[in-house]
C-alpha cells in the first residue's frame, strides 16, 4: 500500500499542528533544496569484507561507518559523499550527516543538492 493524498492539499485543509508551519515559512518541496537518493538494490553475493566499493548498509546509519564492501559492477549514481545526509528508513528513521568516506548506498540517504 502506498501514500496517494495530495500532500498539498492535505496541509492545507488540516487544522493538526504537527502539519502546520509558522506564517513566515515558505513550504517547500524536498526535491526542490535535495537530491533524494532512494539507493541501489546491489547483488549482495558481490559483499565482503575487504574488497571492491564501501556500501552504506541501515545498519551503518547509527555507527557512521561500514564496514561492508562491494566487489561487483556498480551502476552510476548511487554514491554518497561525506556531508550527505543519510536517513535510515527502516522504521527507527535513524539519520546522520555521513564522514564515513565516498560509498555506496542501499535504499536510503539524501545529497544537499
């Protein structure tokens, strides 16, 4: 099952307070000040230890490092660099601003656009 409501309009007919911004702010999309990354579903039989790419696993999201390697053809655009944000949507939403060193991601994190 997936969200449809118009986020928009959903805001904007709530009377809820954890849906409301101050006057003063704009609202803006995510996308807009964000490059969300959703991540890369790598082959994890291409996983070890020591060898080949760092990949970011949810787990990596609390620790701030991975020690998790990637030893197989990697596919552009799933890098996170140092300063991104990464968000571990596994339920907890864990997040941190990433120092671990250019990795790859799974299904999680957000580059500053």
């Amino acid at each position: 099952m997936s969200f449809s409501a118009n986020v928009s309009e959903l805001v904007g007919s709530s009377d809820d307070p954890l849906l409301a911004a101050a006057e003063h702010w704009d609202r803006i999309e995510l996308n807009k000040v964000a490059t969300i990354l959703n991540g890369y579903p790598w082959h994890s039989v291409s996983f070890n230890d020591r060898l080949g790419a760092p990949v970011i696993r949810i787990r990596d999201v609390t620790s701030g490092q991975t020690k998790t390697f990637y030893d197989g053809p990697i596919v552009s655009g799933y890098w996170i660099e140092n300063s991104d944000l990464i968000v571990g949507m596994d339920g907890d939403f864990n997040c941190l601003i990433w120092s671990g060193g250019r990795a790859l991601t799974l299904p999680l994190g957000l580059s500053p656009v």
